[in-house]
C-alpha cells in the first residue's frame, strides 16, 4: 500500500493484462493475419516449414503468457474474493471465467503441441483458433462486468 494506492495490485494487474495484450494479439494475428497471407503466397511446402517454425516459436511464448496470467490471476482472485463477500453474482461471473480460461489455456495448449493424444484437435487447428479467439471475448466482458460490481462491506 501507498497511500491509497495498492501497488501490488497495480503491478499484479498490469501484468496480467500484459500477458494477456501478448497472447490474445499473437492468436488472432496469427489465425487472421498470417495464415490467409501465408496462405495466399506460399507454395504448400513453404507453408508447412514456416507453421512448423512459427508454432514452435508461438508455443514458447504463449507458455510464458500462459504462466503469468495463471499467477497474477490467482493473485486477482485471493485479493478480490476478499473484497466481494456474500456476492453470489460476482463469485458465479468468477467461476464461469475461470472455467472458459481453463479450456482457452488447454486449447491453446493442445493446438500449439506435439502430444500425440491431441493430433487430432491439431488437425483442425484454424477452426479451434477461431473458438479460442471467441472464448478470449467472453473472458474478457465478463472480467469487464467482474470489475465493474461494487466492492461488498
Ligand atoms: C484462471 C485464470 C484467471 C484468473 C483466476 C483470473 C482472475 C481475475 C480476477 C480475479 C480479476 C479481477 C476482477 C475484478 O476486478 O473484480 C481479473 C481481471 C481481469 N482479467 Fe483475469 N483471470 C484469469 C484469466 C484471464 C484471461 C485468460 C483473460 C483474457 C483472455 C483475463 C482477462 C482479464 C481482464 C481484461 C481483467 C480486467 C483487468 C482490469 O481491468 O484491471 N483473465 N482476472
């Protein structure tokens, strides 16, 4: 605490903000910019090599992302639940974005691998980072709505 300002929060939620600037950006350049140019002006070898290397290199640092908004998340959610007491609508709105980011993070997991359990979700690739881009939208209104219920007694 400074004053009135809590700056752990501050830094905590500014992390997990930037985390998730990084990787939600990555996502959709990739499923909306890349692949249709690469698409459009690669031979389909050339565009097997550069997927290969652009997944790999994608994988890392979505892996960073992904470790960082678990733990400034966990942060938000210890602090928070705190400052919300008896708030059945802003534990409900919390358990449903935890769950949607569980599946967004297995998602983005599984596509950007190489477990062999999860080839076949692989396959469809471009379609399952289409559903994470959508899930990444519900998350993020309902983190706006979470923000936006009063603080409790
Ligand atoms: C299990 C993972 C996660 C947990 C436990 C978590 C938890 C939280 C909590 C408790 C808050 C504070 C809500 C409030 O102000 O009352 C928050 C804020 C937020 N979260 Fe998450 N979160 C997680 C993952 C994500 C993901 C995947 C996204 C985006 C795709 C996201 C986007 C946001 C945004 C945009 C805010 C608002 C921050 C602000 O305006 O300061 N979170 N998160």
């Amino acid at each position: 605490m400074l004053g009135e300002v809590d700056v752990a929060m501050i830094v905590n939620r500014w992390i997990h903000l930037a985390a998730v600037i990084v990787a939600v950006g990555g996502t959709v350049f990739l499923r909306l910019v890349l692949q249709q140019t690469a698409g459009r002006t690669l031979s389909a070898d050339q565009h097997d090599a550069l997927r290969a290397a652009v997944i790999g290199r994608w994988a890392r640092v979505l892996h960073v992302c992904i470790a960082l908004i678990l733990l400034t998340g966990g942060y938000n959610l210890y602090i928070m639940i705190g400052r919300h007491p008896g708030q059945p609508l802003y534990h409900a709105l919390l358990g449903i974005k935890i769950l949607l980011a569980l599946t967004l993070f297995f998602l983005a997991i599984a596509i950007t691998g190489r477990n062999l359990a999860f080839a076949k979700l692989r396959q469809n690739r471009a379609a399952w980072l289409l559903v994470n881009i959508a899930l990444a939208g519900v998350i993020v209104l309902i983190s706006n709505v979470l923000k936006s219920i009063p603080t409790g007694p």
